[in-house]
C-alpha cells in the first residue's frame, strides 16, 4: 500500500511540476507576444530631457537597423544582439518612460506617438560578451516602438509580414 501511494505521488508531482514547466514556458512568451517580431528604426530624435543644443552621438549601426524579438533571443545590430535574451513585460504608466525623465510625461509620450492608456514595456536583459546589457522598449502604439540610448530616443515601426 504505501509503495503504490508513493508512486502515484511521485507520477502525480511529475505531472505537475510538467505542468508548472510549460505554463512558465507559456507565460513569457504571450507576455511580449505584441513585441514579437521585425522593427525597423525609421528615427532618432533628441530626448527631451537634454538641453535643446546638444548633440548627441547617435549609434549609426542601431540607426540603420533592424531588430527582431524572439521568444528567447534578439537579433539585432551591435550590443543589443542577444543569443539568451530575458524579457520581462509591464503595462506602465506615460511618467514611466525613460526611467521617468520626461518632465510632462502625457503631453511628450503623445509627441512620442503614444495613443493614449498604459504603456507596454518590455525590459530586456543579456549578457553580451563582456557586458551586461539592460534596454526598456516601450510600445506606444501598435506599431511604435521606441527606446532610449545615449540621450537619444529610437522610434522603430513593426514590419510587416
């Protein structure tokens, strides 16, 4: 009797911590499922939180490029190429962006392209050779993304399939 209890223990904790595996599995990849994807960066404009002459370096290879959000990975020019990205997803509010630099956050995400409501973003973690790289991108709308590198800000629009 207890043999049997044990074994239908142990097929019953398999069984679950299966299921526990693939609702992880799951779970990550629908959370930045409005990510997944081409983006092409059509733009780079000056963060607003810089005084109006500054110019600031604007990484040309990203400015030229394409990134691709995959379940576990982005391909993508330079630094933000990523063999084992970790993503996670939040809905945020407009004083959230840029780690909260914009002084009039409604008015300069509307500026942005934003459309209005909560803000999706996705934070983006990997080691890349020997630096570790951490990048918010934020979906102002469906087909907006943007981010922010060096004072600078990177619009990209999704492409189409």
């Amino acid at each position: 009797m207890t043999r049997k209890l044990l074994l239908v223990g142990a097929v019953t904790l398999a069984s679950l911590a299966g299921l526990a595996g693939t609702l992880l599995q799951i779970g990550p990849a629908d959370a930045q499922e409005p990510f997944a994807g081409s983006w092409d960066v059509v733009d780079v404009v000056q963060a607003p939180w810089v005084e109006a002459d500054y110019k600031g370096p604007v990484n040309a290879e990203i400015a030229q490029g394409r990134i691709t959000f995959m379940a576990q990975a982005v391909q993508a020019p330079g630094f933000l190429n990523c063999d084992k990205a970790r993503f996670e997803v939040a809905e945020v509010p407009a004083a959230f962006l840029f780690q909260g630099n914009l002084s009039d956050p409604a008015r300069q995400a509307a500026d942005l392209g934003h459309d209005g409501g909560d803000i999706l973003n996705l934070a983006m973690t990997c080691q890349s050779g020997d630096a570790d790289v951490y990048m918010d991108f934020s979906l102002l709308a469906d087909d907006l993304l943007v981010f922010a590198l060096d004072n600078m800000i990177y619009r990209l629009r999704r492409v189409a399939e």
